[in-house]
C-alpha cells in the first residue's frame, strides 16, 4: 500500500520561521552569513526568520548537548507562533538526537522543515511520523547565497511549500556552482560567486514512466542512520522514488556503489519505483563515468535494469538547488525527459 503523508500548512508572508541547529553550531562564527539569510529570507519569502532559544549558542555548547538540539526542535513543534522550520546548516552527528526525539510531537504538529545534508536524520522522522518534509536549501547556504537567493531556488521553494499545490515539472539548472566562497568575509557578501552554464541531466537507464512517493537524502547520513531506531520501517521504501545524494566529502564511486548494494540486499532496490541522482559534489567527468557504470551494475545485480534513473539533479550539495517534497508524488517519464512532482 502506498504510505500516506500529511501535507503540512503552506508559509505565506508573515509567516515566522525557527532557524534549528540541529547539528553543527558553527553559525556563530558566521554571524554576518546568519544575519544575510535572515535578511534574504525576509526580502524573498516575507517570512520571519526566529531562532530557537540553543540555536546560537555555539559549536562548544551544542556538541555536548544533543538533547538541547532536541529541545529545539520540540519547541518549534509546539509553539503556535511557529508556522515553518528550517536548517541552519548541517554537520555529521543529528543521529545523536535520536535518543531524545518524540516522533508523535512531529505527527500532532505537522509543520514545514527544510534542510539538507545531516539534515536527512530528521527529514526522515518527519517521513517516519507521516509527515511530509522538504530536501532543500539551509539558512547558511542557497537562502545566504552571495548577492540575493538565486531564481532557481525561489522558484523551488515557492512551488514545494508556498504555492498552492499542484503538480510540477523539475528542470535542470540554468547554471551551477560548487565555487566556494569565504563566509567568514562580511565583504564578499554581495559579491556573486562565479557559476558555469547548466548541463542538463542524464537518463542512464529505463523506458517505462514509474510514479512513486519520494524518499531519500545525503547518502553518507544514510549510512550512519542504517540500523538504528531511526531507520524507516521496509513499508516506507515500497514502491518509492529514491532521491540521493553525495556530500563534499566527495565518497569514491565505489563507495556509492556499495552503499547501493546495501540498498538492494534489503529489498530497497527490487520495490523502487525509480531514482533521482543528485549532481555529486567535487566529482571529475571520469568519476561521474565512474558513478554512472557502479549504479547500472548494482541495478543489473539487483535484477532492476528497468529501473528509471535520471542523474545530476540539482538538489543536495550543489548550487543552485531544488527543494524536493519528501513523502510527495514523483512521475518519471524517460521517454519524455520529464521528472513530475506533486508536493
């Protein structure tokens, strides 16, 4: 049976939105970055951008602290003056709020929570409770981009958790970067990173169109996740639309391709219904190459060369990104080159 997710209230302008460090404290070394996506935010969205009462107190603090970063998140839950949820920046330990979590606070006060990254820990248990959530920009990176958020990003967030929902078709990138910029250099704020002209997407494999519920995050988080108390039951993978991606600790292909095989020895791969590969962070072409023959393998291996594939989808850890409605519908159409969404 296909799992069924609450669609949380849409953000309109007004709306006040919690900033969460849910797992690096580093925005208080960036203070001036906090203070651009605030203000970004405000210029793009006509939200209020509120943080949550641990959210700036430092890398120290909140380290030693998951159950302050926890508490963080259940206030946001509860407060009726929170309308909307998002990431500040990500990190590599939200699997240590685990212990602390109350999934049913999720399920009783479904609100809009956006990150990326080690975000996927508690995307997932939005997905967990019945909830849909949004794989897409944090405060410190797309929504603080140099010289203004980028159209590409607006038009995502707008059409995932502002705009009345109704299906949507992604389109690849007009232009991207990986370019980094120095955030700790108030000076440069407004200066536009350099971008390289968009290169579409690839369909590596499939004919048929699929539709499915959308599931997935940064794969590195995956694997920390895999096993614990936090992992999504079998019934949540049935019949989804993978959606993966690769962090800048740039993971070797073979790497992912082990991972994928995880994937398929727990049955993930044989009830998909198709994969969305992100653009993988720092890659060469031959690593790309490289990426693309280890995920044909390991479907073949897993008996699904029918799967629909389609790779370098600009979400995850590249710029521009687009915000991906967890737990909502996604056609692929390979014939057509069209990936539809509904959030």
């Amino acid at each position: 049976m296909t799992p069924h997710f609450i669609r949380p209230p849409r953000l309109t302008p007004g709306s006040r939105v919690a900033a969460l460090s849910l797992s690096s404290g580093f925005v208080t070394e960036v203070m001036n970055r906090y203070r651009a996506g605030v203000r970004q935010v405000a210029d793009t969205f006509g939200w209020e951008v509120v943080p949550a009462p641990n959210a700036l107190r430092g890398p120290d603090f909140l380290d030693a602290n998951p159950q302050a970063r926890t508490d963080d998140l259940h206030w946001a839950l509860r407060n009726p003056e929170i309308h909307g949820l998002v990431s500040i920046i990500g990190g590599d330990d939200s699997v240590r709020l685990l212990p602390y979590l109350d999934p049913g606070l999720i399920r009783q006060h479904p609100k809009a929570f956006l990150g990326y990254s080690d975000s996927t820990v508690t995307l997932m248990q939005f997905l967990r409770a019945g909830v849909m959530a949004y794989h897409g920009p944090s405060l410190l990176t797309d929504l603080a981009e140099n010289g203004g958020i980028h159209p590409f990003v607006a038009q995502g967030i707008c059409r995932a958790l502002v705009d009345d929902p109704s299906p949507f078709d992604l389109s690849p990138a007009p232009e991207w970067t990986q370019f980094r910029q120095d955030w700790e250099d108030e000076s440069l704020q407004e200066v536009r990173r350099p971008f390289t002209p968009g290169d579409g997407w690839t369909w590596l494999q499939g004919e048929q169109a699929a539709e499915g519920h959308l599931i997935g995050g940064c794969l590195e988080v995956l694997d920390m996740l895999n096993g614990t108390p936090g992992w999504p039951a079998p019934a949540l993978w049935d019949g989804a639309v993978l959606a993966l991606e690769t962090s800048n600790d740039v993971p070797p292909p073979h790497q992912v391709g082990y991972w994928l095989r995880n994937y398929a020895a727990q049955g993930i791969l044989g009830r998909a219904a198709g994969l969305l590969l992100a653009r993988p962070r720092d890659y060469t072409p031959e690593m790309v190459e490289a990426l693309f023959r280890w995920v044909r393998r390991v479907l073949a291996e897993a008996g699904r060369p029918d799967l629909p594939v389609v790779a370098g989808v600009d979400f995850g850890h590249t710029s521009p990104q687009l915000t991906l409605p967890l737990g909502g519908r996604a056609r692929l159409d390979p014939r057509a080159g069209r990936v539809t969404v509904t959030p």
